[in-house]
C-alpha cells in the first residue's frame, strides 16, 4: 500500500485490487477543488506580467488548473498564440508546455 488509504475504518489485511482503485478513486475525488473565478484586475495584472517577462526573458510559476487540480508550470514564456488562446511555455527541462488561457490561475515571476 505505497499510495496509502489513511482512514483506518478501511484499511485491511486483505483488500481486492478493485476495491483499492474504487477507495483511491474516491479519495482523488474528494480532492478536488473548483477552477477559481478571476476577476478583470487579476487578469490584467497577469498579462502585464507575461508581457514582462517575454521582454525581460524572466522565469515564471505558472499555476494550471487541471481537471479539478491546480499545478504549477515553471518556465519561460516562448510564444503568445492568440489565435489558439494559448501560451507556449519552454519549462526548465526543456519540454514545451501549451496552456490555455482559461486555465491558468495566476503567474508569478520567479526570483
């Protein structure tokens, strides 16, 4: 039991493979969260602070709300594609991130 069911009322010595994936698909759902509502002053201030970084190649915290999760992209930010509505993010490892728009929560220039 690596990933660990932690409410003792569940755990058994012997537990069928099913109902373990039913107990930690239960206990991802409960975790989730809802995509937070973001008003016109924070949006504004997020693109103010894309647009700085581009210019000043800084690197960002992007943080994605993802299937009822929110996770955090660190990078720079290699092109706005405004068509598609999406940012093309480069992380630190060297991979090619795209997000869109509505999905991201908030950014934060990384010191």
């Amino acid at each position: 039991m690596n990933e660990g069911i932690y409410d003792k009322r569940w755990e058994q010595k012997f537990i069928l493979p099913e109902q373990r994936s039913g107990l930690l698909n239960r206990k991802k759902h409960v975790q989730k969260i809802e995509k937070p509502i973001l008003d016109e002053y924070q949006l504004d201030e997020m693109a103010r602070v894309i647009c700085e970084a581009m210019e000043f190649n800084s690197v960002l915290v992007i943080r994605v709300y993802r299937d009822g999760f929110i996770e955090e992209v660190t990078g720079h930010v290699h092109y706005i594609d405004e068509v598609k509505q999406r940012l093309h993010v480069k992380d630190l490892k060297g991979d090619t991130n795209f997000i869109a728009y509505i999905s991201i929560v908030s950014v934060i220039i990384k010191e």
